[in-house]
C-alpha cells in the first residue's frame, strides 16, 4: 500500500498561548463641547447600543470556544462587551492594564474622532509618519508598543498550553500585530468594532494566525 502524506494542520506549539484578541463593541458617540467620563487619563466612554449588539454577537460565536480566561482592560467598553461572553463561559474576566487604548493626550475624551474628521494637520502628520506621538500630549508609538508588548508577555506567561481571549481595542491590536509582524506600526489599525484576530505567542515569539473576524456581525 502506498503510504499518504496528509496536509499539515496548524496545531499551536506545545507550551504557546492562543490568544483571541477582540475589540470592544462600538461606543458612544463624540459631541462637540462634551467630554467622555474619564478613566485614567484615558477616554471612557460607555457602548453603543450598536456596540451592545456586537458585544452579544461576539458572545454567540465564542460560547462555545475551550477558553481558559478572558481578560478585559481598565476601561468600562472592554468591560461591557466582555459580558455576555464570561456569562457564557462561566469566567469572570481579568483585568490586564497595559492592554488599555493609546493614550491621545489633549484629544483624549472624544476630540480625537473631531479631529480625525476634521483632517487637523496634527492628525494628518500622525498618520503620515505612523507616529501617535504627533498627537498633542499623546504618548508615542515606541510607548504604546512597548507597554502592549508587556502585557502581551505577561498573559502568555501564564496560560501555556491554553486558549484565552482578550477584549481590547482598536489602537492596541494594531500595535500587536505591528509587533508580530514586523509591519509598519499603523499597518493593522483599522480591526472593526466587535471583531475577531488571532496570535500565537510561545516565549518571547508572536505569530498571527488570523485578523479582523467579522462573520459573526452579519
């Protein structure tokens, strides 16, 4: 009998984290003259009622997923889209802070979206240079990446051999999959509200395995 040699099947290495990696659901809107509630120096604002239904979508597609944990960041968005998937699961959802949003300084509470909007010449140099650190008071990439990378390390560390999710946000999974990657720093911003990406991480080493699942929100 002739012997067969099957396609390989990705299997995560033995002692590697696979790290679901979601963002928020949408949040609430920027007014002109209001400020979110702030949290730490950081925006935060509540969900959407948009927001709200990604966050129940998101539970759906993963209620069933083998998840070790789920972890959340300081600001409530994270903590609110978290909810229905720990209610399905049975977790309750850790805080890692270094996986907050990038700090934008003096844009921080909403202005950002204004001026994004806007096409302001700081926000434009911003995207030009792949730098948040244009931004008035805003921490830079090298910052940001930095810190993600951190708290990236620090949940591998504790879940070899298991599959866990995060929910995070936009600014953040871009620096994560820059960091894995070795693309441009501004390369994979953009991951939609409520969507799905994938690392691998064993060590000190990340693989992407997936970016900005959106099947679930129809």
């Amino acid at each position: 009998m002739t012997r067969e040699y099957r396609q390989h099947v990705y299997r995560p290495p033995v002692g590697a984290v696979d790290l679901l990696l979601i963002r928020h659901g949408e949040s609430e809107p920027a007014r002109p003259g209001e400020s979110f509630q702030m949290k730490d120096g950081h925006g935060d604002p509540a969900l959407h009622a948009n927001g709200q239904a990604q966050a129940q979508a998101v539970g759906e597609r993963l209620k069933d997923d083998p998840l070790a944990a789920l972890y959340v960041t300081t600001l409530r968005r994270t903590h609110q889209t978290a909810a229905p998937l720990a209610a399905h699961q049975g977790l309750t959802p850790e805080i890692e802070p270094d996986l907050r949003e990038v700090c934008l300084g003096d844009w921080d509470g909403g202005l950002y979206r204004i001026k994004a909007a806007e096409g302001d010449p700081a926000f434009a140099r911003a995207e030009a240079g792949q730098e948040w650190g244009e931004i008035p008071g805003a921490e830079t990439t090298a910052q940001l990446h930095a810190r993600v990378r951190a708290g990236l390390l620090r949940i591998a560390a504790r879940h070899a051999d298991q599959r866990i999710a995060a929910v995070v946000h936009g600014g953040v999974i871009g620096a994560a999959l820059s960091i894995a990657t070795g693309a441009t720093p501004f390369a994979f911003n953009g991951a939609g509200n409520g969507s799905i990406s994938r690392l691998v991480i064993i060590g000190d080493r990340m693989v992407v395995r997936g970016f900005n699942d959106t099947t679930h929100l129809g």
